[in-house]
C-alpha cells in the first residue's frame, strides 16, 4: 500500500529566482543541503552524497534529476546504496508577491527498510525540517 508522501510548506521573504538559486546551486546548496562534488539542474543529471544516521550510520544517497521547470519545479529520485527503495524529491516554487512558498514533498518512503529507524517518515521529516 502506498503511504501518504512526506509533505512540508513554508514561505520565505525572497523572490523565486533566489530560492530557486539555493536549491539549485551547489554552493548555496553546503548552506542547508549537502556539500555536492557536483550539481546541474538537467533532466538525466546524476549525484552523490554521504550523510550520517541517528547512530554514525554512513548512507550514501543516489539522486537523479527527473524534472527541471526553472524557477518553479525541480525533482529527483533518491535511492541508498546497499538498500532496497526508491523515492521522489520534489520542490514546487509558488511566487507570492517577493516572497516564495516551497513545498517540498518526499514521496515512495515506505519503500525503505522498515526496520531501520533512519529510514522512518519521522526521520526524514526531521531532516527537512533541520
């Protein structure tokens, strides 16, 4: 059965194009994200990055861009090396004057191990909200 997708919202007081910047630009990305070797916002991209557990668990994370809409959608698949799963990121940019609404929707979850905490919807909510 297919579990509800992770889904978190949030306005922020800055104009699309500079949200879209920090979601997309591996500079801006060390600031909230991961620190990527590389990242280009184009369908069919591919890239890495380690990140811990609860515990010290090292997880490397297997993302592939999906879709690319400038300044309104980026998504990508999310997979761990060495574990079952599959999962989908996707940003939604909405302009609201100068600001901008982000949601961010995690999707596919509960294809993940379901006996490792680091792999529960709690967790990964807690990592987007950091």
């Amino acid at each position: 059965m297919k579990a509800a997708p992770l889904v978190i919202e949030r306005t922020y007081n800055a104009p699309v194009e500079k949200i879209w910047k920090a979601i997309t630009d591996k500079e801006q990305m060390k600031d909230w994200y991961f620190d990527l070797s590389e990242f280009n916002p184009v369908v069919g991209f591919e890239f890495r990055f380690s990140g811990k557990g609860h515990t010290g668990e090292e997880y490397l994370h297997l993302c592939k861009i999906t879709e690319v809409i400038a300044d309104k959608k980026l998504s990508y698949s999310w997979q761990y090396e060495g574990y079952e799963g599959s999962s989908l990121v996707h940003f939604e940019l909405f302009a609201e004057g100068d600001r901008t609404r982000v949601k961010l929707t995690h999707e596919g979850l509960e294809t993940f191990p379901v006996n490792n905490p680091d792999f529960a919807k709690e967790s990964f909510s807690e990592g987007w909200n950091y």
